[in-house]
C-alpha cells in the first residue's frame, strides 16, 4: 500500500510538473507576463482565425508649383502658379490563416478594389492609367508577431517590384520612362500598417497615457525620391467607447535625415521621368511638418482609423541656361478607416 501510494504521488508530481512546463511555453515569444504598473495599457495586435478585417486607405496630394519664387517672397509681384492633384483608393482584406498568438502569425492581404485619379495634363491629353491599379485583385501574406511588427514582407516586396514595371512605357524608342504613379502612397499604406503599435520600445511594460516613442514613416512625392519622416507618437488618451477601449494616439512629423536600407524599391536601372518633375532636377527639401491621430481598439487589438497629413516644401532646378528655380509646396493627406 505504502508502494503504491508513493508511485501515486510521485506520478502527481510529474503530470503538475509537465503542466508548469507547458504552461511556460505558451507564454507569448518577447513578452513576460509580468503584471503592467498602474495606469499601463498593453497594446497588442490581436488576430482571430476566420475573421477578416476590411480597411480603405485614401492617399490625396495637392501639389502647388511656384515657377518665380523669388517674386512671392520678394513681394515684387506675383509669379506663375501651377496646381495639380493626385489621389488613391484602395480597399484591402486581411485574413488570418495561421494564428499562433505567442509567435507569429501569417495574414493573407487581397486587394479588393484600386482607384487612381490625377490633374489633366496642361496638354490636354489624358493621364495613362495609373499602375497601382494593377494591385486589384492581387494577393500577398505578411508575418506578424503580437506587436504588429512585420517580420516577413517578402510577398509585398515582390509585389512592389512587379507593379513597378507597370509604371514603364511599352514600345518606347526612347529608353525606359516611367509614367507618373502612386506607388510609394501603396507602400506608405501597407508597409507600416502597424507601425504605431510595433515601435513601441517595450511593449511588455505596456503604454501609459501622455507617454511618447519615435519611429520613422516614408514620405510619398509625385517625383522619384527616398525620403523619410520622422514621427512621435503619443498616448494621448484612454477613450471608453460602446466598441471597446480606445487608445487615442497622436503623431508629429518632421524630415528624417536618414532612409532605412530595407524599405522597399519600386524600380530598378537607368530610366526617365515622364511629365513635370521629369524635366527637375537636384531636388533639395526646405522643410517638412505635420500630425496625425489614430484609435486603436485595446480589447479588439486593431487599429479602427488613423489620419496623417504634412506639408512639404522643395526647390527644385531646370536643367540647361534656364536658370529658373521652382518652388514645390506638396500637401499631402494619408487616411485609413475600419469598414462594417
């Protein structure tokens, strides 16, 4: 009996200590399950197999072109103004297919519908279709951990490539040139969808409200360029909503003086710039400024909407005996919302 009865406790023991261990590796990869301090919110990226989450990004850009500047500051008269306008709409599904709340989990992306609208042309003639309407009903996956922090973007990335080439005239005896696109605003909305929550420095000691951490967001022009802002975010406020509690946060920008090397490249080799801003060159930015706001549902882990508008503003140089030095003032608004 007494045998017995040691073999019982002894078998006791091992399935509790088998269950300690388990319970150990279900704890989530880069997060303690320590308690938060007080006032601390712990903002995560939550994503339930089998639920699908629909968003509309709208990326709208005024650009204003001054071809006497000197004129506008000097006050000596009023120089020849130039005003376009280019926007993008897209709605994109995420869906979970493999969710693993303690690594990472893998989100199909499909590009339900694109639409791209620009100014006429001074000419007269119509503006070629736009090649990020080429992105409907294209498809890529992205491998998330709870943070919303993107580990794997090599399908986007392989994508931006493709719809690149779209952006390139066929049949063209005159090299490679590429038509104007919004292909960087493409990239600014789904390159760092997540970004607010993922830059946070430590997400396991959660968010308190009014504290702040920087990262760094691109900046989508009508001409070719790499550039980058950088942003401060701030936990403005707690919101308790009939939709659950929202983390209100805002966001500042301002010029970056560095680009990261992995974001992404739409276009590869030598090639020419069809339109206005292929005639400019040595491009130099005069300043950049702006703020934004998001909500982010705590208990639902996802972002409800966010807003991001700056302005920029650039001198531009004409090649050649022109000597003229025009100035560029883009006004640039970034959308996303949640859709029913």
């Amino acid at each position: 009996m007494r045998i017995t009865l040691t073999i019982f406790i002894a078998l006791v023991l091992a399935v509790l200590a088998g269950c300690e261990i388990a319970d150990k590796q279900k704890e989530p990869i880069g997060i303690k399950p320590k308690p938060l301090k007080e006032g601390a919110e712990l903002l995560t990226v939550d994503f339930r197999e089998g639920r699908s989450l629909r968003y509309e990004f709208v990326s709208k850009r005024d650009v204003i072109l001054d071809w006497e500047p000197t004129k506008s500051r000097t006050g000596t008269g009023k120089g020849t103004i130039d005003k376009s306008a280019e926007s993008m709409e897209i709605v994109v599904t995420y869906t979970p297919i493999e969710v693993n709340p303690y690594g990472l989990t893998t989100i199909k992306a499909t590009c339900e519908s694109v639409k791209a609208t620009r100014s006429k042309r001074a000419s007269g003639r119509a503006t070629p279709r736009d090649a990020v309407e080429h992105l409907k009903g294209k498809t890529f996956t992205l491998k998330v951990n709870a943070q919303g922090k993107i580990e794997d973007y090599s399908q986007l990335d392989e994508l931006i490539r493709q719809i690149g080439e779209k952006a390139f005239r066929k049949g063209s005896r005159m090299g490679r040139i590429k038509e104007p696109d919004m292909i960087a605003d493409f990239v600014a909305s789904q390159w760092f969808l997540w970004d607010s929550i993922s830059s946070i420095e430590k997400p396991a000691e959660g968010v308190s409200v009014g504290q702040s951490w920087s990262s760094k967001l691109s900046v989508p022009t009508p001409m070719v360029m790499r550039k980058a802002r950088d942003v401060t975010y701030k936990f403005d406020r707690l919101w308790d909503n009939v939709k659950g509690r929202l983390a209100v946060i805002s966001s500042t920008y301002s010029l970056s003086d560095s680009v990261p090397s992995g974001w992404p490249v739409p276009y590869t080799g030598r090639f020419r710039m069809s339109g206005t801003f292929g005639f400019f060159r040595g491009y130099k930015i005069l300043s950049l400024a702006g703020r934004g706001d998001e909500l982010f549902n705590i208990d639902k882990g996802q972002i409800e909407r966010y807003s991001q508008q700056y302005e920029m503003r650039l001198d531009a140089a004409l090649p050649g005996p022109l000597g003229a030095n025009p100035r560029i003032t883009i006004k640039q608004k970034l959308t996303m919302q949640l859709l029913k």
